[in-house]
C-alpha cells in the first residue's frame, strides 16, 4: 500500500531551530558513515546518501513538540495511480525507493488511497491523528501530461493551490474566506520550497510545495481550527520536516 509508513522512531531532541552548522554538520557524518559501507551500484550509492543527508536532517531538525513523544517517519513512494488501492504500490525496501520524507506524531495512522483520489486528485499519502480525523497531512504529486516531457514549473503559488483544492473539500473555503495567509520560501541542498499558511474561521493549513524531477510533490498539514493552538509547535514540526529526496 503506498500509504503505509515506515516505522522509523526518532530519539532526537533536538529543537527544529538548531543553527544551520549543526544541521551540516550532523548531515555529513551522517553521509560519512554511509561511505563506510561496502560499495553497491552508483545509482543506489547516490539515493542511499541522498536519503541518508534528509533522516540526518530530520534528526537534526526535530523539535521539542515532535521531540517529547516518538516520531516516525514516512517513506513516500509517488508511484502511478494504477499502484494504489490494493493494485500494488508495495516496495520491498521503501527507503531506498522512497521519493519524499516526512516525519510524524508516533500514533497517527495512515490511510490507503484508492486509484480515484490518486488518479483524480494526486493523492499520494494521508496519515491522520485518529483522536480527530480532520487532523491530517496528506501529500499531491503531480507530473506534467502529454507527450511533450516538459517538466511541471511553478509560475503562479495561488493557482497552483486552487487547482489543488478538489483533493480536500474544505481547502477551497480556506483559500477563499482566508482569515489569515502567509507565504515564504526556503531553500534545503539547492532545492526550493514555497511554505503557505491560510486558515479559515473552521479550518487551519499548512503547506509546502516544491519540484523535483520534473514532478511537483505538495505537502498539506490540516487542522480544526480549534486545535491547531494546542498542537502549533507539533503541526509546524511536520511541515518543516518534508523532503524530496
């Protein structure tokens, strides 16, 4: 199933806001002890290290919120819609196959996705805390159609959003009646992502979208508004933690 997580705890305490050295620096002895290990094909040495660099990162980055209860973290695979919904999607090591990360509450659970959500919506993962449902994150990746292998571009934040909204009913009213929006860009080993935070009076979002390999993956953290106080810290932590890779 593709929305099944990896179980991976993490022990770090560390605050997400840790100084940019010692995330590089945890990162490379990360990378230092994967160089140690014995030789395999180029392509696979290149994933492994690049999966290595983003758990080191997440380790490095965790905060207290994430930090005081086990994390896990999710493998995603944005295989083709015809993988999902008991069709397949399953790897024999998901790690090494994964194309996105993200780490999570230990106790969430995830949610199969069917080949309509997948097909329809982009749908590649939901996981949700089982105390409320409407607390979630799920992920879209899109590719470019057509026959013409031109890579996806983001060009326009608000359209790209909107034309996301289908995937979650309450997203469009979000957008909408926004109480609130903000928006900012970070960078993580070159690669650019664009952070979105809008809420409504019912329901609050935070996003981050980014393009890889021709293909855009799209991060959503939702919450009732009436939680998302409680549990800012640990919501942001999630939102903080995704990578391609």
């Amino acid at each position: 199933m593709a929305c099944i997580a990896a179980t991976q705890l993490s022990s770090s305490r560390a605050p997400f806001r840790a100084a940019a050295g010692a995330r590089r620096s945890r990162a490379a002895v990360a990378v230092r002890a994967a160089a140690g290990e014995p030789q395999q094909a180029p392509a696979l040495d290149r994933r492994q290290a690049l999966l290595g660099l983003a758990a080191a990162l997440l380790a490095a980055n965790a905060t207290p919120a994430m930090a005081e209860g086990e994390t896990e973290i999710f493998y995603g695979l944005a295989t083709p819609p015809t993988s999902y919904g008991g069709y397949g999607g399953v790897s024999a090591n998901r790690k090494d196959d994964a194309k996105y990360i993200f780490e999570y509450p230990a106790g969430w659970k995830s949610e199969t996705i069917n080949k309509r959500d997948k097909g329809t919506q982009g749908v590649d993962c939901r996981v949700f805390n089982p105390r409320n449902k409407l607390q979630q994150v799920f992920v879209i990746t899109l590719g470019r159609a057509g026959e013409d292998n031109r890579s996806f571009r983001l060009t326009n934040i608000d359209s790209t959003l909107s034309g996301f909204a289908g995937a979650d009913y309450d997203m469009l009213d979000a957008l909408t009646d926004a109480v609130l929006r903000k928006e900012d860009q970070r960078e993580v080993d070159g690669q650019l992502y664009y952070d979105v935070e809008f809420a409504s009076p019912d329901v609050h979002y935070l996003s981050s979208i980014t393009v890889n390999s021709g293909k855009v993956y799209a991060m959503f953290v939702k919450s009732p508004t009436r939680m998302f106080e409680t549990d800012e810290a640990a919501l942001r932590a999630i939102q903080a933690s995704f990578r391609t890779v």
